[in-house]
C-alpha cells in the first residue's frame, strides 16, 4: 500500500495556545511529513517493499548497529512516527490523564512527575535529530528511551505509547533552541493522555 499524508487530527491552529503554532503545523505536517511520504514512496516504488504497509517496510529494512539507515527505512519510519506524533496530541487546556495511566506510571517510575522528569531529561539529551519516547518493552514494563533519526520502538519490539519529536524543525519557529523548554511545555499541555492510555 501507498505511504499517505494523513490529515491532522485537529486544526492547525488547534494547538497555538498551548504552544504549537499554526506555522510550526504547517511546516511540520504540511512540509516535512509530506517530504517523507512522497520520498517514501519513490524510494519503494519497484522493490520488494513496494505494497507492503509501513510497518512491514520499518521492521524489515532497520539495520541495528548500522552508522546510518538506508533511505527507505529513514522515510517509512519517519512517517509512521509523525503519524503516532499528531495523534499523541490534542487541544484543550485541561487534558485528564486516565486512572489505569497514571497507576502505570507510578508503578514503573515512583510518580508521575518522575516519568516526565526522566522523559524530558531524555528528550534533551538525545544529541543532535531523534525522538524521546515512552514505550512497553516486551516484557510489558513502561521504560522512557531516546532514538536517533527516524528510529522507533517498532524496531525492538516494543509498543510505543507516547513519542516526542526533537529534531529542531518541530520546535524552533515556537522555541528556537530551548528543546528542554519545549519537551516541558509538551508534556503539560500538548500531550492527549487519553491517546496514550489507549495504546497501552
């Protein structure tokens, strides 16, 4: 099947007061997203992961241990993890965080200001592009991991439940280089917690 852009699950504008702006939206979903599908679906095109859905082509294609993925799996992944990215976010200044959630969290991580102390801290620190993340390993324990690039918690098995981008494109028109700021604001008012709850 075809990578397609899929449409934001809001309005562009939809998350502007809590700290997204519709122009970071616009550049993001509307520019850099676009790029990796339409790129994706060249780089396929006439290989033997040309129909195949983008899960199939992230798994198949991630080289562990290689210095640098190839193009097709730098485009699959990062559309998959821009999809999760739209949906993992909403409007709405007061977004509830569901019971069975915040049990998890202070299961797995003592609180949950602890998991979004660890989260934040790993979103900082990944050097240069990539992604923090909140996933369930495979033996079902929470654990918050940092990826470079386009990497994601597909390509060990795990299930990602929250995921934050932090290459500059999706912060630097509304933070310019304060990434900590960002990943704090986007925990305390971007994250739809109901969506991450439902992943679990």
């Amino acid at each position: 099947m075809a990578f397609e852009l899929p449409d934001l699950p809001y309005a562009h504008d939809a998350l502007a007061d809590l700290g997204m702006s519709k122009e970071t939206l616009e550049y993001h979903h509307d520019l850099h997203h676009n790029a990796y599908v339409t790129t994706g679906n060249t780089l396929v095109a006439g290989t033997e992961w040309e129909g195949k859905s983008v899960e199939e082509v992230i798994k198949g294609t991630y080289q562990a241990g290689a210095v640098a993925q190839s193009g097709i799996f730098n485009n699959a992944s990062q559309h998959w993890n821009h999809t999760q990215f739209w949906e993992m976010m909403g409007p709405g200044e007061d977004k509830k965080m569901p019971g069975e959630l915040e049990k998890a969290l202070v299961e797995a991580f003592g609180s949950v200001d602890e998991f979004k102390k660890q989260f934040a801290a790993a979103g900082a620190g990944q050097f240069g592009s990539g992604w923090a993340w909140l996933v369930k390993d495979t033996d079902g324990s929470l654990k918050v991991t940092k990826t470079e690039n386009g990497v994601n918690p597909l390509c060990f098995g795990q299930t990602a439940l929250l995921g934050c981008d932090v290459w500059e494109h999706s912060y630097y028109i509304d933070f310019r280089n304060k990434r900590p700021v960002y990943l704090s604001n986007f925990l305390d008012k971007l994250v739809n917690w109901e969506n991450v709850a439902s992943r679990m």
